[in-house]
C-alpha cells in the first residue's frame, strides 16, 4: 500500500477476550503498512495469548506492569499514553469498556486509557448477551459521546456457538479506520450532503405517518465520508442513533423540511440520499385528535397529496448541481429493473439498490446491507456486507471518481 506522510506510532492494548490472539495479525497489517506498533497486554490478556509473541512481531518492548520499577522512574505509563499517535484497543473487552465509561485506573492499561490525551479506537469483541447487556450499552453511547471511535464488532458465530453481534471486527477494517484516522482522507476539500432516516408526516397533532427506515445506512455514509476528510452535513430524519461526531447534523422532521435543508446545504460537490422519504402528506392537516366517534363506523379517509422528489429536483438543478448525485432505491421485487429506471427518471448519477430483506433478514435496523451498485453503464453486485463497509465501498468509488476526474 502507498505510505502517505511519515511513519505513524500505535499503541496498541490487548485485553482478555477470546480474540486477542487475532490481534497478531493486525500487528502485521500495521508493520506491512510502514507504522510502528507498540503493545500493551492486561493480566486477562495474557491468559490466552504470550507477550513474547507481541515483542516479537511488533519489534518493540511489551509493557504488561503499571507498577514496573524500570519505566515508572521515568512514569512510563504517562509517557506510554502520549508517545503515540492513536491508541487501538483491540480486542475491547466488556470490562475495559465499562472501566474507560467509570474512568477507573487500576493497571496499565486502564490507566493509559485515562491518562491520554490522543485519538482512542476501540474494538469491542464478546459474547452477543455481553454485548447487548444494558450496562456494555450505556457504556458505548457514553465513550461514543466522548468521541471515542468504534470498529465493529459485526454480526455472526460466536467461540462459545451463539449467534450475534459480538465477533471483533476484520483486521482489513481495523486497519482501515486505522488509516482514516491517522492519515489525509481522499475528499479532504470535498463538500458532501447525505440525507438519513424516515421522514414523518403528521395527520393530525398526535399520529403521523412514517416507514421503518433506522438512518444506520445514511449515518454510516456520513461518518465515513467525514473520515474520508469530507465536509459533510447529515440531515436526518428522526431516529435512534448517535450522531457522527465527524459531520454536521441537521435534524428534521417532515419531506418538506428535508428538502429545504438540502438547499440549505448547497453547494456541495457529493450529495447522496439515503433516507426513506415519504412520498406523500396529508392533504389537509386536522387541527383536532381524529376521534373514531365523529365516524359513526365508517371507514376514516384521508387524501393524501405528492412531496416534492427531493433525488429528482436536486439532480435536476439548473445551477448549483452537485457534481456526484447519489439515490437510493429500496425496493420489494425487480430491483435492477426499478434501479435503472429510477436513474433514468431521477437523472441521478450512480443508484444504491436494495431489497427490503438482506438476504438473511430485514434490512431495517439491520447492521448488514445487500447492495447493487448502478450507474449508467455498469451495475455490480456488492453482496452481503455491513453497513459500514457499504459505505466504505462507497467512499472509494466516490473518491475514485474525483480522482478520474481530476
Ligand atoms: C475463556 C474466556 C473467554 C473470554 N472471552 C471474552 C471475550 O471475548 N470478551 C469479553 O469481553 N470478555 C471475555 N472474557 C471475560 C474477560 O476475560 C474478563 O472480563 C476479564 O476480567 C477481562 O479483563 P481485561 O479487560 O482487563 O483484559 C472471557 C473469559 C474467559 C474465561
């Protein structure tokens, strides 16, 4: 791979989860990139993988010991979390996680995690029940807040035989976000929009109409295009998710508002739309609560009238276009056919395509994706994949793009 800029410094910290021993062959992935790893084990760490193994790969010493005379003269630990220029914790246990969210420092790594003033990754890896315990949840969303970065972990088979999310994230994306972080992203320079999430309209002040669209897609496009070094505003509907700590975020309710974001947003060279727009809104919005009274058994019509194509009047702008338009098209039967004439009619440039079931379950709120990709002259398959990796693909196909164009 091409080394951009100077040889970057990881330390890299390894707690007792059944996956530390595949954290060797990161160690490798990061030598073979031209950084310089240097690793930190927890006495559970060291249950199930050997120091020695981490001296001799990364080349460096291994520091297991907060209270080790040699370093602690020269405080090594403080000295540990400042030499370096990110901190990779990979595999995060539950323990570790909840000890960085309290903010407790009883051995070497825990304290390094507090002491440390650099960029902090984390790669959570443990059993589906841990991993969806509310204590592990609340935990996340805090390091989350405090602009912690996660990789994974991703969905499948466990060691222990169950099935979730829990598997610690691939080393092609932990090197990967590795890269994003540290290094000059692709569209540094580049202004991006990406729309995400369900669109909802009232009928009157208490019901309104909406899809099951979670934003995770648009969200997770809108993160990568940030790491990618891209300006980028999310405007979302209303969902559950953290917001990108990378990104703008404007937050709205209704198609209409949606749209005039959009233009608010504008110019912008990238502009895609993830989210699950409603077509339609109610004609007429009821001042009062519908009561079922005032029907006397008849059925409760509602006329509904058209949103504005928000895909469609952006790709079509006279001025101020932006130069990649990117639309989504989820779709129950014919996806090919229905993406091929959505970017037809739209005049959009390149259409994501999806069925509403990934292949092994709904798409909504799920983590993973089964994507089409089509443009004008090519569609591709991009298989079953996370939502994070649709978005990398993503990403580099939009910077391969500028990159041709340039
Ligand atoms: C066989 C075995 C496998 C374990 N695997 C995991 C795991 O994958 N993820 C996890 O969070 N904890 C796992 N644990 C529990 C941790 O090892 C335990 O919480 C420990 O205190 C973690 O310490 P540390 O975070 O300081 O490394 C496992 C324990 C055992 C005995």
């Amino acid at each position: 791979m091409e080394k951009i800029g100077i040889m970057k410094k990881i330390l890299l910290i390894v707690t007792g989860g059944i996956a530390a021993y595949r954290t060797l062959d990161l160690i490798r992935e990061i030598k073979r990139q031209g950084d310089d790893v240097t690793c930190v084990l927890t006495s559970g760490a060291q249950q199930f993988v050997q120091p020695l193994s981490f001296g001799s790969l990364s080349g460096n010493k291994v520091y297991t010991e907060l209270f080790d005379l040699d370093n602690e003269s020269e405080m090594g630990h403080i000295n540990l979390s400042r030499q370096h220029d990110l901190i990779v914790v990979a595999p995060a246990t539950a323990n570790i996680l909840s000890k960085m969210s309290y903010g407790v420092a009883d051995d070497l790594a825990s304290t390094i995690l507090l002491a440390t003033d650099k960029p902090i990754m984390v790669v959570p890896s443990m059993n589906v029940k841990m991993w969806e315990n509310l204590s592990t949840t609340a935990n996340v969303k805090k390091l989350k807040n405090k602009g912690i970065y996660f990789v994974g972990p991703n969905k499948g088979e466990m060691a222990c035989g169950e099935f979730g999310y829990g598997k610690m994230a691939l080393v092609k994306e932990i090197s990967k976000e590795i890269n994003f972080v540290l290094k000059p992203g692709p569209l540094v320079g580049r202004k991006a929009l990406v729309t995400s999430g369900p669109t909802i309209e009232s009928i009157d002040p208490i019901r309104f109409i909406s899809n099951r669209s979670s934003g995770k897609q648009g969200h997770a496009i809108a993160r990568m295009l940030g790491n990618y070094g891209a300006e980028t505003t999310l405007i979302s509907g209303p969902v559950n998710l953290e917001n990108p700590t990378n990104v703008e975020v404007k937050n709205v309710n209704t198609a209409e508002e949606m749209f005039a974001a959009c233009k608010d947003s504008l110019p912008v060279d990238i502009a895609i739309f993830a989210a699950a727009v409603s077509d339609w809104r109610a004609e007429s919005l009821a001042n009062q609560k519908i009561k079922k009274e005032g029907l006397e058994g008849k059925p409760l019509k509602i006329s509904f009238t058209e949103n504005n194509d928000i895909l469609k009047e952006i790709s079509t702008l006279s001025s101020n276009r932006p130069k990649l338009v990117i639309g989504f098209s989820l779709e129950t039967e014919n996806l090919i056919a229905s993406a091929k004439n959505k970017l037809a009619q739209k005049s959009c440039d390149w259409i994501i395509a999806n069925n509403y079931n990934n292949g092994q379950e709904s798409v909504f709120n799920s983590e993973m994706n089964n994507v089409k990709f089509v443009n004008i002259d090519s569609e591709e398959d991009w298989g079953l994949m996370t939502k994070i990796s649709v978005a990398g693909k993503l990403c580099d196909k939009i910077s391969g793009f500028f990159k041709s164009a340039a």
